[in-house]
C-alpha cells in the first residue's frame, strides 16, 4: 500500500462512507475465471424468432445479458413496426 496503512485507510472509509462501503481488505491472490459466449447461426426458426439468451448469451461478468436482450426486443418491435406485420402474424 502507498502512503497510508490499511488501518488507515479503513478507517477513513468508514468515516466517510458510514460503513456502507465495509471494510477493504488486502487480495492475497488472484482469481481468474474463464469467459464465454454464445450466438446462434440463425435467429429464425419456421415461426420462431431467437431473442435474448435462447439467441446469444455472454459470461455474466461482462454484465450485458440484459442490455442486449432488452436491445433484441426493441429491434424486434421496430422491424415489426417499420414492415407492419400483422399483429397475429407475431
């Protein structure tokens, strides 16, 4: 650690962050954690259309699961929008 001990540092913390951070502790050692993903050869199938997860998927440390499933939906809306597919149609 630089200039200030952990002690110190854990201390200010807990001044400044009234314990809502907790306390910081020294990494002994490092993790590593393999990363995958996934993304479908076609997202059609007949009358089924691959969305989200079932259509790609990314390791959750990358944190976009959700963003691109959110993503998926709102193209799907557009495209459907834009070509005015019938609602039963979908």
């Amino acid at each position: 650690m630089s200039r200030a001990s952990l002690g110190h540092l854990n201390y200010f913390s807990s001044i400044y962050h009234q314990h809502v951070v907790g306390n910081i502790f020294k990494i002994n050692s490092c993790q590593k954690f393999p990363l995958s993903a996934h993304i479908n050869d076609t997202f059609i199938n007949k009358r089924l259309i691959f969305v989200g997860d079932s259509a790609h998927s990314i390791h959750p440390i990358a944190g976009q699961g959700w963003n691109l499933g959110v993503n998926d939906v709102k193209n799907l809306y557009e495209i459907s929008k834009n070509n005015k597919i019938p609602k039963k149609e979908i």
